[in-house]
C-alpha cells in the first residue's frame, strides 16, 4: 500500500513537472514582437538608412559618400535604393534591393 502511494505521488511530480515545463516553453515562443501597419522600412528616408548602413563598411564609408544623393523607389514591396554620379561621370553606384515588410537585405552590389 505505501509502495502505491510513492509511486502515485511520484507520477502527479512527474505529471506537475511536465505541465510547468510546457506552459514555460509556450511562454517563451510567444514573444511579443511589435509590426508596424507600414512594415518596418515604411519610407524612403528608411530604405536609404538601411542602405547606406550596409553599403559603408561594404565598399568604404568615402566612396559611398561620393555617391549622393542617394535615391529610393518602392515596387511591389520592394525599396531599390541607388547611389548617383555627378554629372557626366562614368561608373557604376552601390545598389540595394530591402523589403518593406521586413527589412530583409535581399541584395546588395556595385555597378562598374
């Protein structure tokens, strides 16, 4: 009778122990995460932030200096983000392709 008892206490600790632990995981999954209606490179301003953020430590911080102004096209979710030359320059810009949603780094290059 005693050894019953052991063994049914035992098995609610178990029982117990298995519910704390999968009500803490579930807890932990469910971060709050905060997404902005616009996503979270809702303008332009953004997008060239973004941009120039990754381009600098990429191609050099003077060179993508030289390449203002910088400009921003939104399409289909998708900024395209271009350096500019002066005028009657030859060469290529720093380009960049981020998505509104999300901020994603979809691809990143400098023309010739």
């Amino acid at each position: 009778m005693k050894k019953n008892r052991i063994i049914i206490n035992f098995l609610c600790l178990l029982f117990i122990s298995l519910i704390l632990t999968s009500a803490l995981c579930a807890a932990e999954s469910q971060k709050h995460n905060f997404k902005p209606l616009a996503g979270y490179v809702p303008d332009q301003e953004t997008a060239i932030k973004i941009a120039v953020a990754v381009w600098s430590p990429i191609y050099g911080k003077e060179k993508i200096e030289k390449e203002k102004p910088y400009k921003a096209t939104l399409t289909k979710g998708i900024w395209y983000v271009n350096g500019s030359l002066p005028k009657d320059w030859i060469g290529g810009v720093a380009e960049a392709e981020i998505a509104k949603d999300d901020g994603r780094i979809i691809r990143i290059s400098h023309g010739k």
